[in-house]
C-alpha cells in the first residue's frame, strides 16, 4: 500500500489500484491518472501524490463496480496544497 492525500493533506491508501479511507471505506479505483467511484462517477484526478478534483473532468463515468473492503490505517495526514483544483467528493 502506498499513500495518497486529497488537496487538503486527507491521508488514503492506494492499493492495487484501489482507494481507501483511514476507516477502510472503498473510495474509488484509479484508472490512469483519474479515480472513480464505485457508481462508476468521477472522483478526482492524481496529480502526484495528490488527489484533486477538477470540474473539467466530472462529466466522465466508467463502469460500476462493487466496492471491497479493507483494514483501515493510520497514515498521518499532510498539509494542504495549492495544486489547481478542488478537495474531492469522498468520504473520510
């Protein structure tokens, strides 16, 4: 597992392609340099180790998928950036 952090620092696991809470909640898969839910709807763009969402990109959707489940983790959280876009839509 490797850590991924929204605009504001919000520490998420990357597993397998795979986006995590600190809770353990499926957040969203990662598909080249974008993430979806798993209602198959945008949830952000990677921009380094970073996660932000950009309103040019909301209208695209991929395929539904059932969310799996995962131990949650103790990644500390980091400072905000002033990358271009906004904190993503996702629970924490």
């Amino acid at each position: 597992m490797s850590a991924i952090y929204t605009k504001k620092g919000i520490a998420l696991n990357l597993s397998d392609g795979d986006l995590f809470s600190r809770s353990g909640r499926h957040v969203g898969r990662v598909r080249g340099d974008k993430a979806y839910g798993p209602d198959g709807r945008y949830v952000g763009t990677l921009v380094g180790n970073r996660l932000v969402y950009r309103s040019k990109d909301s209208a695209e959707k991929k395929s539904a998928y059932s969310p799996r489940s995962s131990n949650g983790h103790s990644t500390a959280n980091q400072p905000a950036t002033a990358i271009s876009g906004e904190e993503p839509p996702i629970p924490h």
